[in-house]
C-alpha cells in the first residue's frame, strides 16, 4: 500500500553534516566528492552489503523506486570496517541528481517511513536516508523505497547525476560515519539480440534422368 501523494511529509530541514575534521591531503580532497566526509575508508570491498535496485512501481499519484539491500560474499571480512558495518549500518547515503529534491515525498524501509535529507551545497544531490541502526538479520534482504511525484525525477536513470547509468551509494555504520565504503550501481545493460536463423540446408542434386530403353531387336 502507497500513500498518496501528501500524506507523507516532506523532508525536515537537513542538519548540517558533521564530517571528521581532514587531518592530511587526502582526507581535504575526500571532502570535494561523494561523499564528501572524511573517513577511515572508501572501499566499497569493506561493506558487506550491496545496494540494487529491483523495480519501479507506478501508483495512482507517486512513484515508487525500490531497493533492496543484501550481503554478498567475499569482501575484506577482517577489515575494521567491514565488521562495523556489518554489526551495524547506520545510515545509507545516495549521491542524487539536485532537481530531484522536489519531487522526493518520503522514503520508507519494509514499509515504514524513515527519516531522510536532502543535502544541496555540494557539487551534486547527497540525500541521506538515516537513523536506520539494522543489525545483519534486519539489514539483508531490506527494502528501501524513493516515493517519487511525477516531475522528470521518477526514473533510476534520472535520479543520477551524471546521467551515465551509475548510482553511487555509501552505506555507514552510523551518523558520525568513521566508516564510508563506497560503492555503484547499475542497470544490467540490455540482452544480447538473437541470432539470425540458420539458413535452409542445400537442396539434394536433382537425379539423373532416366536412361533410355534398349532397341529393339529387328
């Protein structure tokens, strides 16, 4: 069941965010792209979870882009971090394109409304889907949905900013975000198209014609 469009308030004004102080270089240059805090790692490889997206669902006034959230195998599973937000994730992060922020009317997580902001003094959309503190049985298998109103912002395609078919997403062990990994999603690309059919076989030589009679004898 959707809510309609207005029975969901819209986002509370953003709290400022409170990244780490840079303390060398690189944690400056952290701060100039998604997204834009200063952590102990970006790896996407140090989280154990993935964010895809699974489907677009058109109700009678919004628009529903869903997600679902799952661990995978692998990763660096003795990394500080990974263990962190294993334990732990806190809140997940979506680098978004700035004209979707009026079209946004709620977020919600197995069907329950969540809090998120929508941050715009960086080079591009951050919005923040927070306060979310899932354990490893609540976390797997989750699923987050965008409720879209239709203003040009209601596709995956469209919420990226770069418009290049790859959503990058950051999912954190908590609000003071020591641990950012950093990972991209993207559409599969489209099926490979079928083969040509297989030419008719060779037609079989026509036979010889019949030989003639032998003569007659006189």
């Amino acid at each position: 069941v959707y809510l309609e469009a207005g029975t969901i308030p819209l986002a509370p004004p953003a709290p400022p965010e409170q990244p780490n102080a840079p303390n060398d270089a690189n944690g400056a240059a952290a701060l100039l792209s998604f997204p834009y805090c200063s952590c102990q790692t970006y790896a996407c490889a140090n989280s154990p979870y993935r964010l895809k997206y699974a489907e677009r669902i058109v109700g009678a006034s919004l628009i529903t882009l869903r997600f679902r959230l799952f661990k995978v195998p692998g990763g660096n599973v003795n990394n500080i971090c990974y263990q962190a937000v294993n334990d732990n994730v806190g809140k997940i992060e979506l680098s978004v394109d700035k004209s979707c922020q009026a079209g946004i009317r709620g977020v919600t997580v197995d069907g329950m409304t969540r809090t998120y902001y929508f941050d715009t003094e960086f080079a591009q959309g951050k919005m923040r889907i927070t306060a979310l503190n899932f354990n490893e049985t609540v976390a797997n298998g989750a699923t987050i949905d965008i409720l879209m109103s239709s203003r040009g912002c209601d596709t995956f395609e469209s919420l990226i900013p770069n418009k290049d078919g790859a959503l990058i997403y950051s999912i954190m062990e908590s609000s003071s975000h020591a641990c950012c990994p950093t990972c991209i999603e993207t559409l599969p690309g489209p099926p490979p198209p079928n083969p040509p059919p297989s030419p008719p076989p060779p037609r079989p030589p026509t036979p010889p014609p019949p030989s003639p009679p032998p003569p007659v004898p006189g």
